[in-house]
C-alpha cells in the first residue's frame, strides 16, 4: 500500500519544520496551474512564495542562487510543458539553465534537493499541488539552509 506524503513526513526526521520555498512560475502555465489548484480549493504547503514571470526561460540561473543565498531552503522553476512553451523555445533554455544551476549548487556547499525545475501545465492544479507538497516535505528533511539568517 502506498504511504502518504503525510506518513511518510511522520517516518522521517524532521530538521527543519518551516522551509521556505520560491517558486518561480511562467505567468502562461505554471502560474495558471497555480490559480487552478486554489479555485479548486487544492491544499498545498503555505511556505511557498511564488513570483509570476512571463516565461521560465526568464529565470536567469543568478536569481536562483540569490535567492537560495538570501534565506530561502529551496528555489522551484515551474514552467510550460517542453513544446509548449508560448514563448517557444524559452523552457529548453530553461532546462540548460537547470544543469548550470545544479553544478552551481555544489559550488555554494547546497544540497541539489533545494532546487527543482518542474513542468506544470494551466490544466494540471492538481499536480502543481503535489509538486509543492512534495517539495517542501523533501526540504522538511534537509537541516535549515547555511545561509539562513535568524
């Protein structure tokens, strides 16, 4: 039988009770998919704070690592499915940007599970509620970021 995000969170130590998570989501998909999951009433961790771009592709890799440098546990780029990016190749770059900020991440002494890239269609709140849930429980298991300050 499959355990839940919350048994599993029971079973795991938990180092830090309250991450904080930026989620930067395309204003198209991602940010729509957000909108979904609150109209359709979707329980999803209140640490999230999302900032609406116009595309994923706009995430330059410096704003992930401010962010993670600044305070957040853990950064998430959600953007349009590959191939259906509105701005038409702006989640490939994306994508690319994804592995310069994991090798970024080691750089920094940060552990790779505080940055995420995900695709997150305007049809898919359910999924972007998931996304989040597990994101946050999975920071939930790391300590509190070298960086955070307080």
């Amino acid at each position: 039988m499959a355990e839940t995000v919350m048994e599993q969170e029971q079973q795991a130590e938990i180092l830090n009770p309250d991450p904080v998570v930026i989620a930067f989501c395309c204003n198209w998909c991602s940010y729509t998919g957000a909108d979904l999951a609150g109209t359709s009433r979707l329980q999803y961790p209140p640490q999230i704070r999302i900032i609406r771009v116009m595309c994923s592709g706009m995430v330059h890799p410096n704003l992930v690592i401010d962010a993670l440098t600044k305070g957040a546990d853990g950064v998430m780029i959600c953007g349009c499915h590959l191939g259906d990016c509105h701005y038409i190749d702006g989640n490939y770059k994306t994508e690319k940007r994804a592995d310069a900020i994991k090798l970024m991440l080691e750089d920094f002494g940060l552990e790779p599970e505080r940055f995420r890239l995900e695709w997150v269609s305007a049809s898919e709140g359910p999924k972007f509620a998931q996304v989040m849930t597990d994101m946050v429980a999975a920071l939930k298991r790391l300590p509190p970021s070298s960086y955070k300050v307080g």
